[in-house]
C-alpha cells in the first residue's frame, strides 16, 4: 500500500473520531505510516515496545489505544491530538501474524481553571494541568528563581560575588569580593 498524506486521512476518516483501529495490509511500511503521522502529529510517544506497555504513558491515558489489541500489540507509537488519541504500529491479528496497526481512541482534555472576575490565570499552572507535566525531581514552582550553575563554581575558584549598585539604582555590578574586581 503506498502510503501518502491523502492515504492517511483517508484511513483516519475509515476509523472516524470514535475509538477504533484498523488492520492495514501487510505490504504496509509502518515506519512510514509512523513518519506521515509525525510530519503531521508532531513527536510521537512510544506506548509499547517489543510487546511491553510503558507505565508512564498509560498512566497518562494513552491505554485506551491498547483496548482493541489486548495483550497483541507489539509496537505503538501514540500522538495526542485534541480530544483524540492516536496510534501507529504493529500488532498480532487473530492468527498470530503481526500486521501495521492504525487506531483512534478518545482523549480526556481537562478543562482549564477558571479564573474569578479580575483573575488572572497563571498560564503556566494551566499548561501543567493540561499536560499533565510536573517539573524534573517532581519539584513544584516556589516563586523564586533558581540559582544559576556558574555561581557556586565562581565562588569556589574567585571568592563570593554580590551585586552592588555602584553607578545608582538603575545600574547594578557584579562585584567579586576576593578581588575587588568588577564585572
């Protein structure tokens, strides 16, 4: 099957916006299919693996893309698109074979907060909350700004470092205390 854009549409709206999948023939290249979806969907996620579920993305609700396939699926790459799920990939028919996969599967978007009159929203809670994303170390925001990395090893070879307003307010410098040095 040569696979183009106008193809995958055409396979999408075969599935259409429910939950469901598709079998494609086997002549069917599915690291193209998986390229044409990127080029669409953007970067995809890797929801199983030599036959293995990744918990992390089913944590995050992809699993329903692995309903109709059960424990046959064998590779799925997975994109959230809007209120929609969708995989490529490959996957056991009822004989055994391992055969491209397309499916679709309904995605929960939570809905933003909402704000009182006069409220502002802060737009990165809301990214977080959509997205499901926590910071690295899983470390909320604090309000403060993070102490940069060249800091300490400044401090270590040169002496400590202060900012001080030598030309009046509006022009701070950065003042070595071990040299008196400027910066």
């Amino acid at each position: 099957m040569e696979l183009t854009q106008a193809t995958v549409s055409d396979l999408l709206d075969r599935i259409g916006p429910e939950d469901g999948c598709l079998h494609l023939p086997g002549d069917t290249d599915p690291q193209e299919l998986t390229e044409l979806l990127g080029d669409r969907y953007g970067a995809p996620r890797t929801l199983v693996l030599d036959g293995v579920a990744d918990p992390a993305a089913v944590e995050s609700g992809g699993s329903d893309l692995l309903l109709p396939f059960g424990d046959r699926a064998v590779t799925l790459r997975v994109w959230a698109y809007g209120g929609q799920w969708v995989g490529a990939g490959t996957a056991r028919d009822g004989e055994g074979i391992v055969r491209p996969v397309l499916a679709v599967a309904r995605r929960e978007v939570p809905e933003p907060p909402a704000a009182g009159p006069g409220e502002g929203v802060d737009w990165v809670e809301r990214l977080e909350r959509i997205t499901g994303w926590t910071p690295a170390g899983g470390r909320r925001r604090t309000g403060r700004r993070p102490r940069p990395a060249w800091a300490p090893r400044c401090r270590a070879t040169t002496g400590a470092w202060s900012r001080r307003s030598a030309r009046g307010p509006s022009t701070p410098t950065w003042t070595c205390t071990r040299s008196r040095g400027r910066i």
